[in-house]
C-alpha cells in the first residue's frame, strides 16, 4: 500500500517508490531518497514539522512539504519501536 512518507508513523519501515514533483525530485537524490531505497521515520518535531528520518545510512530531516512529495510502500513486517 502507497502512503506519502509524511502519513508514516514513528518506527515504522518503508521503501521510497516515488516523487510527486520533478523540481525536488533533484535534491531528494542527493539526500539518499532515491526509488528503491529503504527508509525509516526516528522522530517527529512536538509541532509535527519536521521529521527526522534515516535513509542510506545517513539521518536527514525533512519538512512535511517534503515528506508530502515522497510515496513510500509501508513495510508491514518492519517496524522498530524505541523504549
């Protein structure tokens, strides 16, 4: 099932599918956020904007409007739970 990474909750696992528009589909790249790549959300900001994510090995954080351009495939099997 295809979410925007912005709907994916904390802990949760999900694969990048697409990018809803070309223009930031550039710098998403070179942040790691390529079609394929796997992706986990580590935290969401108290307001809710932004989100810190883990991809390629790296930590990025991203503002909701990013987020919201990113479609991910929901790991359903995947998702890590920090306590």
């Amino acid at each position: 099932m295809l979410k925007k990474l912005s709907q994916v909750p904390v802990g949760q696992k999900a694969v990048i599918r697409s990018f809803e528009k070309d223009d930031i589909f550039l710098k998403l790249m070179e942040m790691g956020c390529v079609p394929g790549e796997s992706v986990t959300i580590d935290l969401v900001a108290p307001l809710g904007d932004p989100i810190s994510i883990s991809v390629a090995g790296y930590n990025l954080s991203l503002r909701l409007e990013e987020a919201d351009m990113i479609w991910v495939e929901v790991l359903q099997d995947e998702a890590i739970f920090n306590q």
